[in-house]
C-alpha cells in the first residue's frame, strides 16, 4: 500500500465553476521522495495544501487523499489535527512569513511538541535543543532564544524544518523549500533534507519548480501545468526521454554551459477558466497539430512507468533536431 495515495484530486473555487487543479494522480512509496515540478501558479501548492487540509477558505478539494489507507477529504478537523505535523509535516516556502514573528525559535518549537509527545517542560527543553542541533544551528542554546527577525533566511528555514520533523512524522511535504536562499544555502538545506531522509526513512513531497532539484533529490519525478500532471515517470527516465512538449521545454530552458543561449518557452500559463479547447499546452507547443485542440489528451502510460499526456508523445524526437 502506498504511504500517500492521491486519487482524481480537483481543487476548484467555491464561488465560480473553475478547477484550479483537476484530476491530479499520484502516489507516494514508504521512504520515497516524489519530486513535483511546474510553473508558479500551476496548482502544486495548493496540491500540497490539500494535503495538509489547510486550504484556504475560498477554495474546495473534491477526490481522494488516502494516507495509510485513510481518506483525509472526510476526516473530522479533530482526526486530521492528529495526523497533521505527527505523521504528516510541511516546509513552507518563505519561513518569515510561517514563523511567529513575536515568539522565539525555541517556543514555536517546543509548542509543537510539548502537547503530542507529552512532554514535560524540561524534557521539551532539551528536545527544542536536539532538534536545532540536528538541523545544524549552531550554539542551539543560544539560537533559541533568538526571535525570527534575528535569524539569517537560512537559519530560519531550519527552524522550520526542525518544527516539521519534531514528531517523526512519515511524509514530509517541502513547498519550494529553498525559495529567497541563496546558491550556497540552498545547496546546504536540500543535502539537510536529504540526510534527514536517509536517517529517520521519512519519505517526501519535493515540489519545486527548478528539475534540477528533483533530478538530484528525488526517485519519481512529475510535471505539473495548468492543474494537470503532464508526465510522470522514474526520475531519470524523464531526463533521458521526456515524453511531453512542456517537459522537454522546462529541460531546454535549463542553463547548459558557458556561451549557449537559454531557450524559452514562448508565452504564459493561461488563467484557470481560460484554457484553450484540448490540450492545455496547445497554444504554447510548437508540435501543435489540429487534433490536439480537438479534445483533451489523457494521462496515458508511454513505456512501463512512463506516463504523458501527448497524443504525439512516441513521435517527437529528444533531444530536437
């Protein structure tokens, strides 16, 4: 069985008929990390926040969630309060903005974890403490007593992350979990979730937008537009075949090397409610034939694990002519 299993998930607004995510599939092994790359606004954070059961109030998620077996679409508020942060944590994308600004490092910690593990206030002192240094703070009996404003955005993004694995939770979701850090903290937090991963066997949610990420941190690697998973396959299957005209387009965006222009991909992601008829790349693809506006492709299994949504998926040649 799957750890997370997500099945015909739709994310649509409760005032207007429109689907911001629609029909996303998807699951996620026992100590596996699933790599989710797109666009900004092509609905993986809202993917995750579904999850999470935190969406926001103006939107609603139809479908499956099954975590062990469990649906968490119908779960009562007080059931999924207990998997949520104890079997189930989440990075957020900007930890100023997740972190209590009026609280110290240390108590938005310990208040995560006094309560589920029941612990007294000694016993939680000395976890906040393991925690930072596990994590890699520096002097963590220092560091947390220091409130956000006067940690460095790396640092605060490792008090995140120390929050999210306070409780041994077995899916961790990182939302964009290097966004605002520099190249050097960057590197330094993914090789942190990276060893965290190896050491506790928790599996992971990466989302991202950069397929560089995924290629070097994650086992399964999908790609995300307008709402819709576009390919899904074994990660370096993807890299060495894509099957799908936005895939092959995010790769050739990538910088290659010294001197070779990047080539990007001509216009925008249109706005939920106004897609083009058929496939939704269609008005971007430069391999566009006519019976691709004629109906939405599906997510169709190309090779044995490798799925894309391409009715020209076995013709189109990779690397391009």
């Amino acid at each position: 069985m799957p750890l997370l299993d997500v099945r015909g998930l739709t994310v649509s607004f409760r005032a207007r008929p429109v689907d911001v995510v629609t029909g996303l599939s998807f699951s996620i092994e026992p100590g596996a990390v699933f790599g989710l790359a797109g666009e900004s606004g092509c609905g993986k954070t809202l993917t995750a926040l579904s999850v999470m059961g935190i969406l926001p109030p103006e939107f609603k998620a139809s479908g499956e969630i099954l975590f062990r077996g469990e649906d968490l679409l119908g779960l009562e508020e007080t059931r999924l309060r207990r998997i949520r942060g104890k079997e189930i944590g989440m990075v957020f994308q900007e930890p100023m903005t997740s972190l209590n600004p009026v609280m110290t490092a240390g108590s938005q910690i310990r208040e995560v974890i006094t309560e589920p593990l029941g612990l007294s206030k000694k016993e939680a002192e000395e976890k906040v403490i393991g925690l930072l240094r596990a994590v890699g703070i520096p002097s963590p009996e220092l560091r947390g007593r220091d409130y956000p404003h006067q940690l460095s955005g790396g640092m605060r993004q490792r008090v995140m992350i120390a929050m999210t694995i306070a409780c041994g939770p077995s899916l961790l979701i990182a939302d964009e979990p290097t966004t605002a850090l520099d190249v050097t903290i960057e590197a330094q937090i993914l090789t942190l979730l990276r060893e965290l991963r190896e050491r506790t066997g928790m599996a992971m949610l990466l989302i991202t937008h950069d397929l560089g990420i995924i290629r070097e941190n994650a086992d399964h690697a999908a790609v995300m537009y307008a709402g819709r998973l576009v390919e899904t396959s074994p990660v370096g299957e993807i890299f060495k075949r894509p099957r799908h005209p936005y895939t092959m387009g995010l790769l050739e965006s990538l910088p290659r090397k010294r001197g070779v222009a990047l080539k990007p991909i001509e216009g925008a992601v249109p706005e939920p409610g106004r897609l083009p008829p058929g496939c939704k790349f269609s008005d971007r693809c430069r391999y566009m034939k006519p019976a691709c506006r004629a109906q939405e492709p599906a997510l169709r299994e190309i090779t044995a694990g490798h799925r894309a949504r391409c009715i020209r998926a076995e013709e189109i040649e990779w690397p391009p002519s």
